[in-house]
C-alpha cells in the first residue's frame, strides 16, 4: 500500500483514478490544482504523485519541480498529459526521468505504472531523483 | 556637344546615330547661290550703265572741246597775231573753266605763242614741250585741235586744248561700296539664317524621326542632344524618348512582353506595364548585370522605396537579403532553377513577412535575366497562426471529454468495477461526456460555418420574450445548486423579431450559462429585456467575477480564456461568447461588455426588431 496523491482538474478524471488506485488498496490523496498539491505533499510526503499538467494555478511542471526538489515524493512521479506533443514539455519531463501518459489514457495501463512505482520501492531501489540538492520541507 | 549642333542621337549608346543636315544642305547651297547672282547681276548691270554713262560723258566733253577749241581759234585768229588783250582775257576766263587741264597755241614753227596755265607761259620762241609727255602722267585727258586763221588768211599756227576726262577713280568706290555693302547683307543674311536654321532643326528632326518611325522606316525614335537655350520643345522631347528608349530596353531584355519592334508588340507592352503596376505582388527584373531594369508599383510599395530609386540601380540597394541575391546570381548562371525567401522585419503588431521568389526567364532570348517577385504574407502567416492556434484549442478540448469517455468505458469492462453504483457512476459520465464532446463539436463547427459565411439562417417570427423565459428556466437548475437569485424582467410587450430561433437560442443561453457560471454562490444574475427605438436591448447582468480591461478586447475571440485563477478553474472552451458574438452580428446585431474585476459583468444584446434582412444575413 502506498500514498498516492492525483492532482487533476477535471472533476470525472480526478474521481476515475482515485476509484482505480484505491481498488488496489492504495491510499489516495486528491487535489483540483498545483498549489493544493504541494500544501499537501509539504503537509506530508506521498510515494506517489500522479498529475495533470494543465491546471489553474500552479501548473503540473512547476509542481513536480518543487515537489522533487524538496524530495516530497518518495517513489515516482506519473504525468498524465495531452501536451504530450510540446516538445519542451517532453524534454523537461525526459530530463526528471518521470512516466509519462498520454491523454486519452488507459485506466489499466496507469495501475500498471503505478505499480510498478511502488514495488520499486519494495525491492529499495530509489524512482525519484532529486531535481536539485536544494533541502526543501520534506528533506 | 556644342549648342551649335542639334544632333539625333539615340537615348543609349550603341544604337545608331544621326546627324542633322545632311540631306538640306543642296536647298541651302541653292539659297545662297541665288542671293549672290543677283548681287552679282546687279553689280554688272551698274557696271554696264556706268561704262555707257562714261562713253557718252567723254563723246560729249569730246565734242565740246573741239568746240571751244574751234572758237579759241578763230578769236585769237581775228584779233591778229600778238594781241594781247585777247590772250589775256582768254587766261582770265579759262581759270573758272570746268575740268580744263591746258591750252596751247603753237606757231607754224614749232615755238608756243601761248600756253595756260600760265606758269607755262608765255616765252616767245621756247620751244614747245611734247604732247606725250604732258599726256603721259596725270588722269586721262580729252585734247582737241584747230587751226588758228588770221583774217588774211595766214594760217599763224594751231591751238591745242585739253580738258580731263571723266574721272574714272569714282567708278571705282562706287563698286567697292557696292561690294562691301552685298558682303555685308550676304553676311547678315547667313546669320538669320543659321539661327533660324538652328532653331528649326529640332522641329524638322522630330518631324523627320517621326515620319519615319510612323512609316516604319525606323524602329526606334532618336533623341535630341541640345542646349538647353532650344527650350521645352527638345526638353520634351528628350523625356519622351527617354522613356520610350527605356521601354524598348525592357523589350529588349525580355521582361515585358516581345522585342520585336512593331507597333502592336509596343502597344502590347504598354499594356502588360499597365497591368504589371496594377498586381498586388511585386515584380522585378535583374539582368546579368545586377542593376534593376524593371520593378513594378507593388514592388516599390513592398520594398518601401520609389520606383526610380530601385530602377538602373544595384539589386542590393532595394532588396538586403543576401540569400535572395545569390538566388538571383544562380539563377542567372542557370545554375539555379528558382528559389523562394521569407523575410521577417519588425517586431510585434509591426512585424511583416515578405516572399522574394527568384525565378529565371522562361525563354530565350532573354535568358540570363531573373525575375524576383515580392509578396507580403503577413496575412496568411497569421491565417496560417491563427488556424494552427484553432486545431490546438480544438483538439485540446477534444482530448478532455475523449478522455473521460475512454477511461469510463474501459472501467466499464473490468471485472473490478461490476457493482451496480460504479456502473451507475460510469453510465453517467459517457453520457455526459459525449453530450459534452457533441455540444463541443457542434460550437466547433457552428462557429466555422459562421465565420466563413457557409452559415444559413432558418429564419422565421421569433417570439422573444417566450425564448428569454424558456433560456432562463434551463438555467434555473445551476443557479439554483449555486444559490444564485436568477431573474427575469420583460416588458408588457415584447416585439416579435425575424431570426433563427434555434442560433438566438444559443445566444442567450451561452450569455446566461456563463453569468451563472462566473457568479459564486450567493450571487445574483438578472436578465433584462426593453426596446429602444427599433432596436431590442436583452441584458444579462451578475455579480460575478467580473473581466479585467486586459482581457475585455479579447473575450470575443476563439478559445480565448481569462489567465485569471478563477476562470481556469471553471471548465469552458472560450467558444461561447465567440459563437454569441457571431450570431448578433449575423442577425444585424452587437453584443456589448461592461464589467470590473471582482464586481460583475453585463453583457447587453442589440438586435434590430424589423431591420433585419434575412438574405443580408445569410449573404454576409
């Protein structure tokens, strides 16, 4: 069992994967919007972050960025994005080393990601790397 | 050249060259011969007359001397030998004498009785000095001699008399006056007749040049080379030649039309110019040589100077681009079959793309030429941006409903999620979602349609206020899980209106859908119907959270959403007011903006009650 917080703005979505992951008995945290999130994850380190990267607010690359700098998020990082075809977009998240899934995407193959996240974890080795060695609140 | 000239030249060297005046100098040379044979007729006919004048001056003094002589003769010969009275009288009277040179009266001997002028005598026995020698100097003389008779009949000797001849020295002025005055006149005559000559001669070249060039003689017209003392008349000229040699050179180059030289190849290459200037495109010919030798109206309009500053001057002075310059160079060696350039100046709402395409001549004889056209596809680039700005929104809000219907209808078929709420739940959501993407596509296509003028307007009476009410009631349900107070006010009397109900349904309910929308809980939105003049005003207005001045320009446009945190939080695919926009302007109408950030908007539809046109509509 792992923490999982989904960040995702649209209501529907946001309910779908919390649904799935929770059937697979894993605690799930939500929230609407970037800034939410990282109150959340500060407030207490998940294993897993599962986000959106269009959102009001602060905007999923800038959450990820912070999140992993201040080593909130112990396991892995999952995008889900309909950006996928910003190259920018998919250099910088190539760069952090994060999964990656394309919108419209599969229910079953984001179980599968998250998953494998958190029998990495299991097994010891460390998914997230931290962006910078700047010490944040989870550090 | 000096102004003494008036030569044909042609405006380019190489071409020929013409001087004036060959083929009138015979006319001129006849002129002149004529002027100096009657000169010289009237100065033989005076001639003559004056040696007749003078033959008959001498007979006559000839005559009257021997007269006078015979006369002398006989007084001397009756007042008898030695009488000295009478030959003193005879001295005295012969000094008032006209033209009377001497007198001399010789004795039968030899020796001089008498001799005048008297220094000559009178010494009896000296001896007489010969005629010859006093007739051998001096002007020429007439003598006359008689027989001096006593009255016995003795005969005591002769007298001589001889008076001058005519004098021949003024013949002689006469003439040289006569001369020096037809010199003089011949002279002035010549002259005048230079100058006018001189004058004349543009006139007669043009006329010349002309007539030949009318008769086909000639294919090309000849320039005057003159001072500028010959007036406007060869100044005129000179330009009209000028411009004529100019296009003949582009005839010649190839880049307008044929060089063949006739009338109908002229005519028809005025023509292309005439259309040349009048293309929204530039265009511009570069011969081997780079300097321009054609650009056309747009060309000088695009490149942002005037057509005789990029004519005969170096390509690179109108056009920078280095990479348009060197397709040029390929082009010409044939090295090149054709090259086009974007080039972007300025920054902003000043930025501007221009497209050079370098193309070579199509034909021979013109081969070596490059024709350069130059387009401003500013417009299409932000058509192009616009449109590719529309399938990224387009598709980004596809994705969204697609995406819920896919994750929902794969949840639908695992085993995991057969219990009868999750069903429930899932149903829903594809319901919904596929409302949601079909009311997404048709906004999509509504707003095409209308946009490229393909829309058609089902028009018919449209009861107003009925379709205020019903768009208010639909709201109703929202507002009400917002606590929104949503009202309405009509008029006693609504006018009826022409229009597309099912479009002003769309209207209404995207301005209304909206206001409940951004209004949070609590709130209060109010529409409003009254008629002003022939116009109907349906206002909606909330207490919302209101646009801020950056964004008011803007929230009619496509997809266009505030930046604001409380906009992007609320779903929406900033379609609505642009659809809303489109339909009042379709129908004669305007949708007007009054808001402030954090207090509200109202949005206020004008449409026209019986002004509108329905073909207008659909025709716009």
């Amino acid at each position: 069992m792992s923490r999982i917080l989904v960040v995702e703005d649209d209501p529907h979505i946001l309910r779908l994967i919390s649904m799935w992951l929770q059937r697979q008995g894993h605690v799930v945290l939500e929230a609407r919007n970037g800034l939410a999130a990282r109150d959340l994850v500060r407030a207490e380190p998940v294993d897993i972050l599962v986000s959106d990267i269009n959102m009001p607010g602060m905007d999923g690359l800038a959450l990820i960025e912070s999140v992993m700098g201040e080593g909130c998020v112990r396991r892995g990082v999952v995008v889900l994005t309909n950006r996928w075809d910003h190259a920018e977009i998919r250099d910088r998240l190539a760069e952090w080393g994060v999964q990656v899934l394309p919108k419209p995407f599969s229910p079953s193959r984001l179980s599968e990601l998250v998953e494998s996240l958190a029998a990495s974890r299991k097994a010891g080795s460390v998914a997230v790397r931290p962006i910078s060695s700047e010490r944040g609140p989870c550090s | 050249m000096s102004a003494e000239q008036a030569d044909l030249a042609p405006a380019k060297p190489g071409l020929g060259r013409r001087r004036f005046g060959c083929d009138g100098l015979l006319p001129e040379a006849f002129g002149l011969g004529f002027v100096g044979v009657v000169f010289a007729g009237v100065a033989a006919a005076y001639l003559i007359c004056d040696y007749a004048w003078r033959q008959e001056t001498i007979a006559a003094r000839q005559s009257e001397t021997e007269a006078l002589a015979q006369t002398w003769a006989a007084q001397l010969g009756s007042a008898g030998d030695g009488d000295g009275q009478v030959i003193n009288a005879l001295g005295q009277s012969l000094g008032g004498f006209p033209q009377m040179r001497s007198l001399r009266w010789t004795a039968p001997d030899g020796t001089t009785r008498f001799e005048w002028p008297p220094s000559l005598s009178p010494v009896a026995g000296m001896p007489a000095r010969p005629a010859a020698a006093s007739g051998a100097t001096g002007p020429p003389r007439i003598a006359a001699t008689a027989p001096v008779r006593s009255a016995r009949g003795e005969a005591p000797g002769s007298l001589r008399v001889e008076r001058d001849a005519p004098p021949a020295g003024q013949r002689a002025f006469v003439l040289v006056a006569w001369g020096g005055a037809a010199g003089l006149i011949l002279l002035a005559f010549a002259a005048f007749y230079q100058r006018l000559r001189r004058h004349l001669r543009p006139v007669a070249a043009i006329e010349r040049s002309l007539t030949s060039y009318a008769e086909g003689l000639e294919k090309e017209l000849l320039t005057l080379t003159l001072s500028d003392s010959l007036g406007a008349v060869a100044r005129g000229w000179n330009r009209l030649i000028e411009q004529l040699a100019e296009m003949q050179r582009q005839q010649q180059s190839g880049c307008v039309g044929d060089a063949s030289g006739n009338v109908l190849a002229r005519f028809e290459n005025a023509v292309f110019r005439r259309v040349l200037d009048r293309l929204p495109f530039g265009v511009v010919c570069v011969p081997p040589d780079q300097r321009v030798s054609y650009a056309n109206a747009a060309a000088a309009a695009l490149l942002g100077r005037p057509v005789n500053e990029i004519v005969h001057r170096p390509v690179g002075e109108s056009i920078h681009n280095p990479a348009v310059q060197q397709a040029i160079a390929g082009v010409q060696a044939r090295a090149g079959a054709g090259l086009s350039v974007d080039q972007t100046t300025g920054e902003g709402d000043h930025e501007a793309t221009l497209r050079f395409r370098v193309l070579p001549m199509p034909a021979p004889p013109a081969g070596g030429d490059a024709v350069v056209t130059v387009e401003d596809i500013s417009q299409l680039r932000e058509t192009q941006r616009a449109r590719d700005n529309f399938l990224y929104h387009v598709t980004h809000e596809l994705r969204t409903p697609l995406t819920n219907i896919h994750a929902y209808a794969e949840t639908l078929t695992q085993p995991g999620f057969d219990d009868e709420q999750t069903r429930k739940e899932c149903y829903n959501v594809l319901i919904s979602e596929t409302r949601r993407l079909s009311r997404l596509v048709e906004d999509i296509l509504s707003i095409s349609q209308l946009e490229v003028g393909t829309a058609r307007l089902d028009v018919g009476e449209v009861d107003l206020a009925r379709l205020v009410r019903q768009m208010v009631q639909d709201n109703l349900g929202t507002a009400d899980e917002k606590k929104i107070d949503l009202t309405l006010s009509l008029p006693p009397k609504v006018p009826k209106l022409k229009g597309d109900k099912q479009r002003l349904s769309v209207l209404l309910n995207n301005l209304i859908g909206n206001a409940v929308k951004y209004t949070p809980e609590n709130g209060k939105v109010h529409v409003g119907v009254e008629t002003s003049g022939q116009r109907m005003l349906i206002a909606v207005r909330d207490t919302g959270i209101g646009i801020g001045p950056e964004d008011q320009p803007h929230v009619f446009e496509k997809f266009y959403r505030a930046a604001d945190d409380a906009v992007q939080m609320l779903p929406g695919t900033g379609l609505g007011l642009a659809l809303a926009r489109e339909v009042a302007r379709l129908h004669g109408g305007e949708i007007l903006l009054e808001s402030e950030r954090g207090k509200g908007s109202t949005f206020t539809v004008e449409l026209p009650i019986s002004a509108t046109d329905p073909v207008e509509a659909r025709e716009r």
